[in-house]
C-alpha cells in the first residue's frame, strides 16, 4: 500500500532533484570556462605569433594567411586540431603545434580562443571591384544553381556566422585564407569535411568565383553566437 505514494514522492524529489541541476548548470559551465579559458591562454602563447593576441589572424598580400580563430565554435576548432595531429587535415605550420597538444589541452585553447570577441571587418580592404562583390554576395546568400553551387549559408547558416562545430563561422575571415581553403578543397589536398560537401561544391567553382565569394565574405561581420 505505500509503495505507490513512496513512488510519486521520489519522481517528485528527483523532478526537483534535475530542476536544481538546470539551475545551477550554467553557473557551473561558466566556472569550468573561466578556468579552462585561463589554461588555453597559457597553451595558446604559441599559437599569436601566427594568428596574433587577438585570435585575429592576418593576412599578407599574395602570400600565405592565418585564419581569424577569435570568437570560432570550439567544438569546430578541436576537430581541426585533431585533423592537424592525425594528418587527415595537411598542414606543414600546424602539425608540430597540434603534436603538442592533448585532448584537454585542445579544448582549453579552443575554450580560450572562442571567447575572444571578434575582430572588426568595418575597414577591410580586399583585391575586389563591386561587380565582383555582388557575385560573391549572389553566391553566398542565394548560390548558382544552373551550376548546382549551394549557396554559403545554406551550411554555414543566416551571415554565414556558422552552425555547430562542421560549419564555422566564415563571416568577416581572411580573404587569402577562404581563397587558398577553397582551392585546396577543390584540388583535393583538403578533405576533412563531412561526405565531401566542401569538395563537391569548390570543385564546380572557377576562379572569379573563388575571388567573389573570398572578398565579399572577408568585409561582413561576424557576430556572436548569443
């Protein structure tokens, strides 16, 4: 006879029990950040010469470009430092600096690079007239499907501030860098996109494509995830 009172009485303890745990859950994740943003920091120190104090990355004229890493899904930056370690992703600069690198101390420095506000795009300048920026617009927003090349933010989501850690957020990166990433996804020394999505569509793109939718991309702003 007092099983089934007993039995409401726990499912209300243990109801109770998940609500105090949602409430306190976000106190919690925010203290783990805290401490794990203070170790990435530590770890990170070798990753500013390349992509600079501020996550900001840079990039040179006709020459090689870092990606902007500030404000990046952490999840996303993990899977490209264990592509970099793994060799599924090539990269002759960042293979030695994921090597140093173990699983926790990957998702401190991506924690740490996350929270780093985004770089303003206001004033960037890019090797692009404005008849060039308008194809770069058409195709990240609406794509070109007489060439069945989906558009940017079908993936990387509204801006193309990106979706979860397959998708990054591409607004306001380096011109060089999503030129050069493109190219290699479309000779093929990039591949570590899921069922060659990346691949699939760069290789429909030609080379005024790939200036368009690098320059136009490079000046928009990136905003926060919240």
């Amino acid at each position: 006879m007092n099983k089934k009172p007993f039995s409401c009485m726990s499912g209300l303890m243990g109801a109770a029990a998940l609500v105090l745990t949602a409430v306190m859950s976000p106190a919690a994740l925010a203290q783990d950040d805290a401490a794990a943003i203070e170790r990435g920091k530590n770890a990170a120190m070798v990753c500013i010469a390349c992509h600079q104090a501020n996550g900001g990355g840079m990039s040179i004229p006709g020459g090689e470009s870092w990606p902007r890493l500030a404000g990046q899904d952490r999840d996303y930056l993990v899977a490209q430092l264990k592509a970099f370690k793994d060799g599924t992703r090539d990269n002759i600069s960042m293979k030695p600096f994921s090597m140093m690198l173990n699983d926790d101390q990957m998702m401190d420095v991506a924690i740490y690079f996350e929270s780093l506000p985004f770089p303003d795009t206001t004033n960037v300048t890019v090797n692009a007239d404005e008849a060039l920026l308008e194809h770069g617009q058409k195709l990240v927003e609406h794509g070109d499907w007489d060439r069945y090349i989906v558009s940017c933010q079908s993936c990387h989501g509204p801006g193309s501030q990106g979706v979860g850690h397959f998708f990054p957020n591409i607004a306001g990166q380096h011109e060089g860098y999503i030129a050069a990433q493109l190219k290699h996804w479309q000779d093929g020394s990039r591949k570590n996109d899921p069922q060659d999505l990346m691949g699939s569509i760069a290789r429909r793109m030609n080379d005024r494509d790939i200036q368009a939718v690098s320059a136009w991309l490079a000046k928009q702003e990136a905003t926060s995830k919240e």
